[in-house]
C-alpha cells in the first residue's frame, strides 16, 4: 500500500455522507493533520501508519477543499487511502466523480490500491474520462487485470475520437495496444495485423510484438528501423495469406 503515498501525476512531485455532514476540523487537529501532509513520504507513511485513521476526515477535509492546491489534495486523498485502506472506498469513489481531473485520477490511483475490485470497475467507467491523462491512468489500471471484457473494451477505446487531436494519434492509443499485445488471444491475429497500417508508427510496433507471440515468429534483427521491420512482417503476413 505504500505506492499511494509515492504515486504521481504529470506533475512531479467513514462514507461519503459521514463526510458531507462532519464538524469542522478544530485548527489544532487540522494543523497536526497538515503537519503529517507535509512530511517527506516514507515518514508521511510512517506517521499516518503509526496514527491509523485518526486524521482521516481531515485528509478528506483536505482533499475536497477547493482553496488547496492540486499537489496538496492529491497528497490529502492519498493519505486517506492509507490511513484507513478498503474502507475508504466510499469517499474514494465520490472523488471519483469529481469535476476537477486529479481528483478523479488520484481516487483511481489509490482505489486500485486498496479495493482493487472497484478500482477495476472505476478505471472502466474512467477510459472514457474527458481528461487524456485520466484516462490514460485507467488504462495503467486495467493492465493489472485484463480479462476478456476488459480487453473488448479497450479495443474499443483505442479508435474513438477523443484518443485523436486533430486526425493525430495520441499517446494512449499505443499505450492500450501496449497492454493488449502482453498477452494477445488468438482470435485477435487478423487485428494486430491490420494495426501495422495505423498512421501512428508508436502503434505499429507494440502489434508486432502481440504478432510475434501469436506466431511464434520473430523477424526482427538488433536495432532494425520499425519500418524496415513492419514490411517484412506484413510481406510475411502476405505469404501465409493472413489478411491486413
């Protein structure tokens, strides 16, 4: 459980209702708490460890105030998580929903952490987020457990609209054939082949690696061009008449 303490966006660096009617924090408790936010993370564990959860509704606090800065609630959430595990879910969950975009990714990070199960089904609902970063956090989620259903949707994630900016392939597309490709099915031969057509070349080499294990053929040599090595296999494809 310590990766939440640790885990990072693009900037380095009780239930949902007991929360919404809760007492205002005295100054003294949130402050100790703030103390705690402060600290380097292997002792921030170390303090919320030895503590359990008792500042955990003033992380909340902190979390889901919108006068702290980003880095702080992201931390605050973090903490929370850590501070009283599976039974956070609740909160974790509502900051799931929440309009500002690393809310929703810090509750998917930390979800994932401790109650996998929902954080499985968060990270599904979150790969059509309107926020690239969000969902490119749902892919790196769901690459834990990629069952048959996770693997359909994410092949239908990887040619919707929002995963292009101005008919240009963003990072995640090759980043969802990344995933797909580590344990290819065998019904999905035909699909990988006809990804070593895609315009994004980033996309092009994770397929072949999904061919390679679906065939059991290996055409590349030690530092070969991608594209030198995308015709060899689509003119091997041709030759054992599998369709591009």
């Amino acid at each position: 459980m310590s990766k939440i303490l640790v885990a990072s966006i693009v900037f380095a660096g009780l239930s949902s209702s007991t929360f919404a009617v809760a007492a205002k924090p005295s100054s003294s408790t949130l402050t100790s708490a703030m103390e705690v936010l402060k600290l380097p993370s292997e002792n921030r564990r170390m303090a919320i460890h030895s503590q359990g959860d008792k500042h955990y509704s003033h992380f909340i606090s902190v979390a889901f105030s919108e006068s702290q800065p980003m880095s702080l609630r992201w931390r605050a959430l973090m903490a929370a998580a850590e501070a009283r595990g599976e039974k956070a879910t609740p909160d974790l969950l509502k900051a799931g929903t929440h309009k500002q975009w690393y809310m929703r990714n810090a509750a998917l990070v930390a979800l994932t952490e401790v109650n996998p199960l929902q954080g499985q089904k968060l990270a599904m609902q979150l790969l059509k987020d309107k926020a690239l970063v969000v969902r490119s956090a749902a892919v790196n989620a769901l690459e834990k457990n990629v069952s048959s259903e996770t693997r359909d949707l994410l092949w239908e994630e990887l040619n919707q609209k929002y995963n292009f900016k101005n008919s240009q392939s963003l990072w995640i597309r090759h980043q969802i054939v990344e995933v797909l490709a580590k344990k290819p099915a065998n019904h999905e031969l035909k699909i990988f082949a006809g990804l070593l057509s895609d315009k994004d070349q980033r996309v092009q080499l994770p397929a072949v690696r999904g061919l390679e294990k679906l065939t059991g053929v290996k055409l590349d040599k030690s530092q070969m061009p991608v594209t030198a090595l995308v015709g060899m296999w689509k003119d091997y494809l041709k030759k054992e008449k599998i369709a591009l």
